[in-house]
C-alpha cells in the first residue's frame, strides 16, 4: 500500500513519468522493469526506493522471527530458516512489484 502510494506521488507530481503500456516479463529485475516500463531512469530509482521501504519495513518482524527461532534450533536449523526468510523476502519484494 505504501509502495503504491509512493509510485501515485511521483506520477502525479511529475516525478516519474507515467508508464509507455509496453509489456515486459515478470522476471524482469528491478529498476531494469521501471526504465523499460518509463523510457526514465527515475522509475528504476523509484523502484530502488521502494525495495529500501520495505526492507526498513520488514527488517524488525524478520528480527523478531529470528531470535524466536534461535531459542530452540540447533546450527542446521538456523541455516535453514535464513534462507527461509531469504525466500519470504524475495516473495514480498515481487509481490510489491506487481
């Protein structure tokens, strides 16, 4: 919601232009999706700022997370869960480009 909110701003303000109506695949990185989506490299800064957004965001849920699960996990376990969390991030960061 806030990304979106972010992305309203710039475009209503003229920050970042609005977008051309070309397609271009989902996998495609970001700030590479807003130059190509904007023809403006303002888009993929814009981008970049929102991956900071929610990253300060998330960062103290996935800390609380963390220390819940180093009460009880062995070595093994904590490996698995940070890239668990790892995984639960990029799924976010995606979710929040579409």
């Amino acid at each position: 919601m806030l990304c979106a909110a972010m992305v309203y701003i710039a475009m209503d303000f003229r920050l970042v232009p609005l977008t051309t109506g070309v397609a271009i695949p989902w996998t495609t990185p970001i700030f590479i999706s807003g130059i190509r989506v904007t023809n403006s490299i303002a888009a993929g800064i814009l981008q970049l700022e929102q991956a900071v957004v929610i990253e300060v965001i998330w960062l103290p849920f996935l800390k609380a997370m963390d220390k819940q699960y180093l009460k009880n996990d062995t070595e093994e376990d904590m490996t698995y869960r940070f890239f668990k969390n790892v995984l639960i991030m990029i799924r976010l960061k995606l979710m929040q480009r579409n």
